[in-house]
C-alpha cells in the first residue's frame, strides 16, 4: 500500500480535528451546533461575510448556506443584512450571542493545541503552525 500523499494527511487531520471540536461542543452549553454549523461559523472565522462567499469557502450551494444560516440566525447566534457593498447579496454577521460562542468555541481548539502539544511537543506545533501559515501560491 502507497503512503498517503500530503492532501489525504492534511484531509485526515482535518477531519480528527473536526471530530474533537464536536467532542468539545456536545460537552458545552452549545451541544444543538451540528456539524455543517461548525463548519460553517470556523470558514466565517468571527468576521461578517457575503453568502456567495461562504458558499464558495464551504464549496456548497447558496441553498445549503442559506438554510443553515437561516438555523444559526433562529438561534440567534447569526444575522443577516443587507451587503452594503453588493446591492442584491445578503452580508452574514455574528450576533454578540454568536460573539460569546466563537470564543468558547476558540477556547475548545486551544485545548485541542494543547493537548497536541502535550502529545507532539511545543515546539513541534509551533513549527507545524508555521509550515502551514506560509504562502504555497505562486
């Protein structure tokens, strides 16, 4: 068997990574954050993004961001404005509910890193941090 090349590694780990922020989550006062709604608020990354944007991040229709965007604004965690900047797009922002959310949220991958580290190293993460932060375009 061919060892894994360097986008099935990354796939893999993403998904484990994934996988333990669910963990972290179902363990919090926010356990009703499925998946794709995880998926969704880490693309958006705490900044306020168009629909086409996030569609095209998540590589998923305008449909499927428009129902779970519709869910995380039931919540009360989303909302959705007219984009100042695009005459006919719809601009997602975080409510301050949804504020308070993606800082537990960063608060359960910083112990995932944590935990990481104890297992790898330190100084083994931050050189890992750093080979991923650099640019691969050309």
């Amino acid at each position: 068997m061919a060892d894994p090349n360097l986008k099935q590694l990354l796939l893999e780990r993403a998904d484990w990574f994934a996988r333990e922020i669910m963990k972290g989550v179902k363990r919090s006062e926010h356990a009703y954050i499925t998946p794709a709604q995880s998926r969704l608020l880490a693309h958006m990354g705490g900044k306020p993004m168009n629909m086409a944007e996030i569609a095209r991040r998540l590589a998923i229709s305008r449909q499927a961001v428009h129902k779970t965007v519709g869910e995380l604004a039931r919540r009360g965690i989303l909302e959705v404005t007219d984009d100042p900047q695009r005459g006919n797009s719809k601009l997602v922002r975080y409510t301050e509910k949804g504020r308070l959310l993606n800082r537990a949220g960063a608060q359960i991958i910083q112990r995932i890193e944590d935990d990481i580290g104890t297992r790898l190293g330190p100084a083994r993460v931050k050189e890992l941090k750093r080979l991923l932060s650099e640019p691969w375009e050309r």
